[in-house]
C-alpha cells in the first residue's frame, strides 16, 4: 500500500490506517440547516459520552474512524480532534453537502463551481479557522431521479475531488440516481474507484450490485448490525462468490451523540463488526486474508488522496 489520508491530526501514510471503520458518526444534528450550530450542544459533554466508545474499539484493534456527519448536521472537527488525540484513534472528517432539508439556502443560489471553491478551501486550508482539513467529500441522494440541486451538489463534489484526490461518498436510498451520478463523476475525468456508493445494502437486487462492482465503484455495506448481520452476510458472500472482494467496504453507520436528547441520547456501539460479524463470517469459510482486504486493505485504498497514486500531498 502507498499514498496519504487526511486526518483530523494532519496527513498520514495509508499504511499507518489499520482496521478502518469506513462510515459511522460521532455526532448528528438533524435540526436543519438554519439552526444547526456548535450553541446547541456542549463539546465537553459530547466527548465525555463519546469517548468511551471510541476506546472500546481501539481496544478491538480497529486503527481508524471515518466521521461521516457532513456540515450543517453537526460536524465539528474540534470535537474529532480531541476525540482522535484521547482515543489514540485515527479520525477523518469530510466536507461537501447532504441533501434537503438539510442544506443552506446559500447552496440553492450558488453555481457548483463556488460551492468546490469552498470544499477545495477546506481542503487547503482548513474548516474555519480550526486549521483541520478534511480527508474526503460526502454528499447525498433522496430517493428518486437526480434533482438539478443534486446534480450541482455532485459537481461540485467532482470537480473537488479532481482537484483535491479526495474520494465522494453518496448517500444513496435507491438506485435511481446511480446512472446520472456516474456519468458527472466520467464527465468530470473521475475514475471509478473515486465514488463510494454509500448504504449499498438498500439494493437488495445482487445483480445491480454485481453490475456497479464491475465498473470499479467501492461498495459499502454500512448497515451491519445485530437485526440486519445475517442478510448483510448473504449479500456479502454473493459479492465475494462474483469477485468483488477488492471493491467492498463494511461498517455500521453507528454512534452516535444525537444533539437535542437528553445526555445525546443513547449511543450504538461500534464493536458488532469485529466482536461478532467477522467471527460470522468465519465460520461460514471467509479466510483471513480476505478479512483482512475488507477491513485493512480496502480503506486504505478508497481514502487514499487520488486512489491509485496520481495525486500526491504536497
């Protein structure tokens, strides 16, 4: 493995990763956009309830955790700054947007390129004044066609990652917008393994899945819980039978502090993948060494700046 991610503590080689958990959140907000803001919680209370979860799975072994709250949803890099230097955790924040209601009515006006002024901004710079940067885009999809806002969002999204080598993030609910999603990403010279189809459990039909594993997008299983494991790992070894094992990616989509309960309200765990799923997986004939592509080798290369080495951090 070679290239750089862009954590919350700076840049580091992919090969310092470990087990990554490549979707899951600390804190979310879903107030809207309008009011979301760091006023409405307390930092310290936040990483006093988080941190103890983010100990357990350094205990684990896990090496890295990829924070997919976007902005305007309660994304706060101070917050995961601290929580990575405590934890001794690896954490990656990102930048772009989410989907309505849930964006500023700036973004509504804007053309996508001032939207990737601002995300290659934060790339280069930092979020505010806060000097951490963020190691990758995510965006978002309602269900249904691709809107004209979307399509700007996924612009935008493209034409940072050109500039910047920071992989996109979808998330999806259905499969309606995949098609037009890939042609911007193509259109914007993007290579396939720079889009990461986010929820990929929500196709439930394995040969679309099979059909996007074979253009070289990633394929995220993020829902893997105790109420979901057993079909998560049918569809996972469908994938593995048809020879995807180096486009796939697992984690829970857990946490979190919910901004607005009382105390953050009750928090998901992040062990069930490593505690239970993999022993799963075990037993039904998965070895080691693929175990270790899907949680080692695979996040290092989707979240690697520019994917296959192009780009290369200054």
């Amino acid at each position: 493995m070679s290239g750089t991610i862009i954590t919350v503590r700076g840049p580091l080689p992919v090969e310092d990763m470990g087990i990554t958990l490549p979707h899951e959140h600390v804190m979310v907000d879903f107030i809207g956009a309008d009011k979301a803001d760091c006023h409405r919680y307390d930092r310290r209370e936040v990483v006093a309830a988080m941190l103890p979860r983010l100990r357990e799975i350094r205990e684990q072994g896990v090496g890295t955790f990829v924070d997919c709250t976007p902005m305007y949803l309660a994304r706060d890099p101070l917050v995961l700054r601290e929580l990575s230097e405590k934890s001794e955790l690896n954490i990656l924040t990102n930048t772009g947007q989410y989907k309505e209601p849930y964006l500023p009515k700036e973004t509504l006006l804007i053309p996508a390129e001032q939207l990737a002024e601002q995300w290659i901004r934060e790339f280069n710079e930092g979020i505010g004044a806060t000097g951490i940067r963020p190691g990758f885009i995510k965006t978002a999809m309602p269900p249904g066609p691709m809107s004209s806002l979307q399509r700007k969002i996924i612009e935008a999204a493209a034409v940072t990652s050109r500039a910047t080598g920071m992989v996109i993030a979808t998330h999806i609910e259905d499969s309606s917008p995949i098609p037009e999603i890939l042609a911007v990403l193509e259109n914007n010279g993007l290579q396939a393994d720079r889009w990461i189809l986010v929820h990929a459990q929500q196709i439930q039909e394995k040969e679309e899945l099979f059909r996007l594993g074979r253009l070289g997008i990633w394929i995220e299983l993020d829902g893997i819980a105790p109420d979901s494991a057993e079909w998560n790992r049918e569809m996972l070894l469908g994938l593995l039978e048809a020879g995807f094992v180096d486009r796939l990616l697992l984690s829970h989509d857990a946490g979190w502090y919910n901004v607005g309960a009382e105390g953050g309200g009750k928090q998901v765990p992040y062990t069930f993948l490593l505690e239970h799923f993999l022993p799963m997986l075990r037993q039904t004939g998965v070895g080691e060494d693929t175990l270790w592509k899907l949680i080692v080798d695979n996040p290092a290369g989707a979240f690697a700046l520019g994917g296959t080495g192009e780009f290369h951090e200054e």
